[in-house]
C-alpha cells in the first residue's frame, strides 16, 4: 500500500512540475509579446489584437494551470497561525481533512459545473468578439476545465503524501513536495 502510495504520489508531483516549468517559460513569452506590444504601439504605432489577447492567453494559462503546482509547494493561501505549531502528524489530519473535504469537493463542483460552459464554447467554435482577435475563445475558456482536473490530480499526490504521514512512513515528509 505504501508503495502504491509513494508511486502515484511521485508520478503526479512529476507530471506537476513538468506542467509547472512549461508555464514557467511561457511567462518569459508572456513578457517578450507584451514589451513587442508595447514598442510596435509607442514607437512604431503598430497593433495587432490578436498580439494583445494573446497576452491575456498566456496569462490565464499560467494562473490557472500554475494553481497544481502552487499546491505542490505550499505556496496557496493559508492562515498557519495554529497549523505550524502542530505536529507533523496533526498537520498531516489537518491537510487530509482540508483535501478530502474542501479541496477535493470544490474542484469536482468547477469541473461539473464548467463542463457545459466550455461545451458549447467549443461547439460554435467561440472566437474573439475584436476584429482581428484570436478567433479561439473556446481554448481559453477550456482552461476552466482544465484548471479543476490539474488541481485535482495534485490533491491526489498530495492526499498520498498526507497517508503515508499519517501511516508513519518512515522515508515521506507530507509537508514537503518531494520525496526524501
């Protein structure tokens, strides 16, 4: 069991911080469009729409598909005033508690209840209401399905981890994001 565990805990933190660098670089194309925006405008007053939602494209990317790997570092919001005075294995019933009953709850609701919203975005095909605009609305506002199921799958490692802990495995740290 503790195997299995470790397994697909390691298998989703990998395909987690894959997703995590794509999106890493994608901000470095993020910012080479919008500086390419910002001097064709102001200094050769030049625009393109398609150019300035692409940025918007790129941003929406990052932010909702980066929310997996925020998780995986514990870099999420969270009001640690009593949290980091508890044991390992208190923090642990704390964290299971919040994926099994907060986390994975909410992201199985957006994904239902986006599915039909991005159906039909993707059926007619939704572009940009902007002349010269990316005419392929229904891939960004895909992003609201995909945004769940990578949430999901890194509340499942994570939800390994916290077990393992919780199993007083010896070789896993449940608060860490990788194995030690």
């Amino acid at each position: 069991m503790r195997k299995t565990l470790l397994s697909v805990a390691s298998y989703l933190d990998s395909f987690t911080e894959r997703l995590g660098q794509c999106l890493a670089w994608s901000t470095c194309l993020m910012v080479l469009i919008m500086t390419s925006v910002v001097i064709l405008r102001y200094v050769f007053n030049l625009g393109w729409i398609a150019m300035q939602e692409s940025i918007i494209y790129i941003h929406a990317s990052v932010f909702m598909l980066g929310c997996g790997y925020a998780l995986k570092y514990n870099e999420h919001v969270r009001v640690d005033v009593l949290y980091r005075h508890l044991s390992q294995t208190k923090q642990a019933w704390v964290d299971c508690f919040g994926i099994v009953f907060l986390l994975i709850p909410t992201t199985v609701f957006i994904l239902w209840s986006s599915y039909d919203y991005v159906l039909q975005s993707w059926q007619v095909k939704e572009g940009s209401i902007e002349a010269g605009g990316i005419p392929g609305v229904y891939l960004l506002k895909t992003l609201l399905f995909l945004f769940p199921v990578t949430l999901l799958l890194q509340a499942i490692a994570q939800l390994c981890r916290v077990l393992l802990t919780l199993m007083k495995s010896p070789d896993v740290d449940a608060t860490k994001a990788e194995v030690q």
